[in-house]
C-alpha cells in the first residue's frame, strides 16, 4: 500500500526564515508527486508536479525537488501570507486508468510578521 | 486551470437524512473524483466518476452510502445517505484528464462543509 509522509507537522517561521518541508513516499511505481496548498475552509490549491528524481518546480518563494525517496518543497523568504497547510500527494496507479491521489497528512506552516 | 463550484457550500444535517452535494466544472473533463476530509485529516479519495460508465468506489467506500451520478462532462453530484455524525466531513470534488490539457493534475473544488446532528 502507497504511504505518503509528511515531516514536520506544524512549522512556525518568523517572516524572512528560510525552511523546507519533507514528503517521503513509499510506492510501487511513482507516476507524479503533486503538492497543493490549503487554506483553511478552502480546497486545495494546485501547486506543482514533479515526475522524475532530479525535476525541480518553482513558483514565487516556492521550490520542490524530487529524489527517489521524498520531496522536498523550500519557501524562501516567507511572508505571513504563506501560512497555510501544505499537502503532499502521490499517484502510483494499480491499472491503467487509476488516477487515484494518496496524501499525506500535511504540513501546518504558520509566518509571523 | 479549471474552475470547478459546488454546491452547498455547507450545511447542517440531522442524523438519518440525506445530502446531495453537486459539482460544476467550467471545461469537459474526462474524470471526477469525490474526496472526503474528515476534521484535522488529510483526503481521502471516495470514488472516481467517469461519464457514461458507474463510478468506481474505493475500499471502504460503497455505493449504497455514497451514490454517484456523472450525467455529463461538466457535472456530478454526491449524495451522503442515511447520514450520521460520523459522517461529518468536507467533501471535495475534483478533476483531472481534462481534454484540452491531457494532464494527470487534480484540480479541486472549494468544499463542501458537512455537520451531521
């Protein structure tokens, strides 16, 4: 069975502090890592696909890199605007149309001004 | 990216009723997907819905709960049944294979917001 985690838990930066959050995966056959962002009471927000080790994204402050074994999503420089829950997902399908997403449990990343 | 509404976007439901949640996307998708969020988790995916074809439900998941409908490529609607508090979720709809972009990302809705009684 695919297991996604998410490391740390919460995350709580001063504006301008620099962090990374950690996805690690277990899963037969990766075919995307995907990270969204959620704020509360909304659905998540698409971020960034990743598909091979080595692939890098970024997006404003955000960066995610992809390894064999985990991601990694870098904020650079937060702003108190970046707090939000950040969810990790993978899809690793069982059959040819199997587009079913795993996800971790999320990372809760707060920035104070 | 596509712009997905549902509706409610929440509601109060006493225990042993049903809900319907409804679903719209702006573009034709080939596929849709239910999610349930419970209070401090992560998602989990209920069942994924293609048009023209019965929605595929995960395990843990039955039809008999969570009837599906996906009449068109724009539209699907989820109902709850015979509620109980435990029940008490956000559901999220999603879309992915969208025709236009022929990409694998899942796009989400805002939510629905479900409190069973």
């Amino acid at each position: 069975e695919d297991q996604v985690t998410q490391s740390p838990e919460a995350l709580r930066l001063q504006e301008g502090e620099s962090s990374s959050l950690n996805c690690s995966y277990t899963v037969s056959g990766l075919r995307g890592l995907f990270w969204y962002r959620q704020d509360p009471g909304k659905g998540p927000e698409f971020l960034f696909t990743l598909y091979s080790a080595g692939e890098e994204k970024e997006k404003e402050r955000l960066k995610a890199t992809l390894t064999k074994k985990e991601s990694f999503l870098h904020i650079t420089a937060p702003k108190p605007e970046d707090s939000a829950t950040y969810l990790c997902a993978v899809r690793s399908p069982k059959r040819s149309n199997d587009y079913k997403l795993s996800f971790g449990a999320g990372t809760t990343v707060t920035v104070r001004a | 990216s596509a712009v997905i509404s549902q509706k409610p976007s929440r509601d109060i439901c006493q225990r042993g009723t049903s809900l319907t949640i409804q679903c719209q996307v702006d573009s034709q998708v080939t596929m849709m997907f239910w999610y349930r969020q419970q209070p401090g988790q992560s998602l989990t995916l209920i069942a994924t819905a293609n048009q023209g074809s019965e929605a595929t439900y995960e395990s843990g998941f039955v039809i008999d709960k969570f009837p599906i409908s996906r009449p068109n490529l724009t539209f699907s609607t989820l109902t709850v049944s015979n509620m109980s508090p435990e029940d008490s979720s956000i559901y999220l709809c999603s879309v992915g294979r969208d025709r236009e972009r022929n990409t694998d990302t899942q796009y989400f809705g805002p939510g629905t917001r479900l409190t069973v009684l």
